[in-house]
C-alpha cells in the first residue's frame, strides 16, 4: 500500500448539511434503498413525497453511477403494471472494519451492501503496549484491503472499533481502562501505512449504528443500545446519527455511578454500574448461590461462564435463573435511567450477554415495567442486538459506506 499521508476524516454529519436539494434528495433516496431493499420507484415517492418523475431521476442517475442496480419485478403485485424492484449493487465498493477488543482482533471487509465476505481473527497478550497492537492490526488491514479490492472494487474507508472513550475527530483513545491505553492517537501510529479514509470510534457507538442502519433499531430514528460483556458500555443513536457528546465521551454508561459503597471499579472509581451488571458479577453470584459450580472455574472463559450459566438456566436449575434475575434486575436499573433521560424509541441488548437474552430481556423488560414515570410506562421496547458480539464491526461498516455514500452524493453536479 502507498505510504500517502493519513488525515482524520470529520465527523459524520447530517444529511442536511450537504450543499445542493439534490444532493439531499440522492442521499435520502439511497439511504430509503439500504433500509427497506428491494424497493421500488413507486415506494419510495411515497416515502419521500418526492414525484416519480423526480424519484425516476434519481434512481437512473445511482444506476448511472453504480450506486443501485435494478433486479426485477415485484412478485407481490398481483394486478396491473409490476414495479421493477431496485437494490444496492455490492460491487460498488467496499468497507474493512476492524475491531480492537480484549486481547483479540478482528478484521472484516464487506461489499457496498454490507456483507461481509472476509473475516481475519488473531490474538494478542492484553498486557502488550498499545503500538504493538496498533502495528498488528495495521498488518491485518493492509492484507484486508488487497484480498478486497482483488475481489469487490476500492475499499472506500476503515474503521476501527476501541472499547474505551475516543475523540473522533482526532482518532485518538482518551482511555480505554481494559486495555490500559490512555491518550493514544491510533491516527499517529499509522501514518504512512494506510492511505484509506480512517474511522476511530468506541465499539458500542459503532454497535449501536450496526443495529441501526443494518439490524434490531432498522428504521428507528432514536435508539439505546447497550454493550454488556466484561464491562458495560453503550452507544446512542439520536435522529439517525451517532451522539457523541462535547468531548466524545457520551455512552460511557458503564461507569455511571449506582452504588457509593459498591466495589472498586477499572476506571478508579467506585459503585460504577458495570461492577454489577457485568458478565463477572452474573458469574459471581452464580457462584454464592451454586458453590459445588466453583471447581474448574478460575479457568473459564467469559465465553465458557456464559455457556455454563446459560446450559443450567435452561435445565431449570435455579441458581442459574437467580443469578440472571439479580444481573437482570442491576441492568434494569441502568437502563431505566438512560431511558428517561433520553425516551429512546428502541433498546438494544449486545454485547456477550446477550447470549443469555432468552432470559435477560424478558426479565429487564418485566423490572421496566414496574418502573413508570408520572404514571407513564416506557415507549421504548427492548430487543436482543442483531449481530451480537460483531455489532460494532457491522456498525465499522455501515460508518464507512454512509460516509461514501453521503460524499459521493454531495459530489455530484445538480
């Protein structure tokens, strides 16, 4: 790959902000495309109010460009004329996303539609310095990139997904408490190695615009998701767009402070919520409730404890189910905060506990229900994440294409 000097992309902006009504009007159109595909011309100027004339256009002019592909008729309609449906073409171009987790990486390259038809998984000692990571997932990339564009066109971007805060705008890791990174600017460790539009984002803002623009929060303009796994983390989607907040650190739930006596926390401080809602805690009190279960398991995995709790709550065995309810009962209260402070339309469930959301959701969703304000039950609906623990690299990918697809349009001439 060119060593061509590494820039910061700004961050993603509204619609609105492009310059031209038809600029507008062809990022509405593929946006309308991406989230109800196939569709067709007579479907989207109802959606849009836009005439079929204009719609027409704009359809021949994403077809023109590679964008849209038409791929048929409607096999639904059953009387008159049949729609001739329209869908993304895949070959436009295509998306690597990376994410940074606990000891592991993960590399992805998808297609313009958002499949992904590369995957690459390695591990790392979490003890290893921050430049070691970063170089190894540079190399992951750089291979990445080649296989793609060899099979699927330009890669048009590359996330990176970090479980820790980050400022966007300049790709660096304020503090990311599991990894012991603190002020690493993922932009300066490669530069001269990718000369690719590049994305640093928190893994749970990245998950929540996975489930947003691919998955459970599809067609939701405001969404909660919630990341719960060895800490708690969490991603909000407001009017379609990923809320960062003044210093890029909102979603940082997990460390909401639920208990002033509560236990020691990784980022220094006590009582946070993720050192009750959090895979360990559900684990732990497995454990005090079921103590024959304590043999073997300093060497489980979180993946391992999981599957254990979840094997015997399915049996019946009730250790296991009362262990889910306290954890369900400490995210609950959580979530029921987030909720009226942001009246969300939707909540996501991800993140490795969600493999147990079979028992959790409908358990969260009970403690919710008993929880109203002014009288008022909560609008918003809980629902399991889609992609479970890949939301944040299918969240990589739809930040990449919606960037291409918003500069693409905003490129265009009227």
């Amino acid at each position: 790959m060119s060593t061509t000097k590494l820039k910061p992309e700004p961050p993603d902006i509204p619609t609105g902000n492009h310059g031209s009504l038809r600029s507008q009007n062809l990022t509405s159109i593929l946006s309308l495309i991406y989230r109800d595909r196939p569709i067709s011309r007579v479907e989207l100027s109802r959606i849009t109010g836009l005439n079929k004339a204009t719609v027409s256009s704009l359809v021949a002019e994403l077809v023109e460009r590679g964008f849209v592909k038409f791929i048929g008729e409607n096999p639904t309609e059953r009387a008159g004329r049949r729609e001739v449906m329209i869908d993304i073409d895949p070959l436009k171009a295509s998306a690597v996303s990376v994410e940074i987790g606990i000891g592991t990486i993960t590399v992805t390259a998808s297609d313009f539609a958002g499949d992904a038809f590369l995957r690459m998984d390695a591990g790392f000692d979490p003890t290893m310095s921050a430049g070691r990571v970063i170089s190894m997932a540079s190399k992951m990339v750089s291979k990445a990139v080649l296989q793609a564009e060899t099979e699927n066109g330009r890669v048009a971007g590359i996330s990176f997904a970090v479980p820790g805060a980050v400022d966007f705008q300049t790709g660096t890791v304020l503090f990311a408490p599991n990894l012991a990174w603190r002020n690493v600017s993922i932009f300066d460790r490669l530069k001269g190695k990718i000369d690719r539009p590049v994305f640093i984002d928190n893994e749970a803002s990245l998950a929540a615009l996975g489930e947003h623009f691919f998955g459970a929060a599809k067609g939701f303009r405001d969404m909660l998701y919630i990341s719960a796994g060895v800490g708690i983390g969490g991603g909000l989607i407001i009017n379609g767009d990923i809320y960062r907040g003044s210093s890029g650190i909102a979603g940082e739930f997990g460390h909401m402070t639920v208990d002033v006596k509560g236990k020691k926390c990784t980022c220094g401080k006590t009582g946070c919520w993720e050192t009750l809602a959090n895979a360990a805690a559900l684990f732990s009190e497995y454990l005090r409730l079921a103590p024959a279960a304590r043999k073997g398991s300093a060497e489980k995995t979180i993946a391992q404890m999981l599957e254990h709790v979840g094997l015997s709550a399915r049996s019946g065995e009730k250790h296991a189910l009362q262990a889910l309810e306290s954890t369900a009962h400490s995210l609950a209260v959580g979530i029921d905060s987030l909720i009226k402070a942001f009246d969300p339309e939707r909540v996501v469930l991800g993140g490795p506990l969600s493999s147990l959301s079979e028992f959790l959701v409908p358990m969260i969703a009970h403690e919710l229900r008993q929880r109203p304000i002014f009288g008022l039950k909560h609008a918003a609906d809980i629902i399991t994440a889609s992609f479970g623990a890949d939301a944040a690299l299918k969240g990589g990918t739809a930040l990449v294409i919606r960037r291409f697809l918003r500069k693409a349009a905003g490129s265009q001439t009227s």
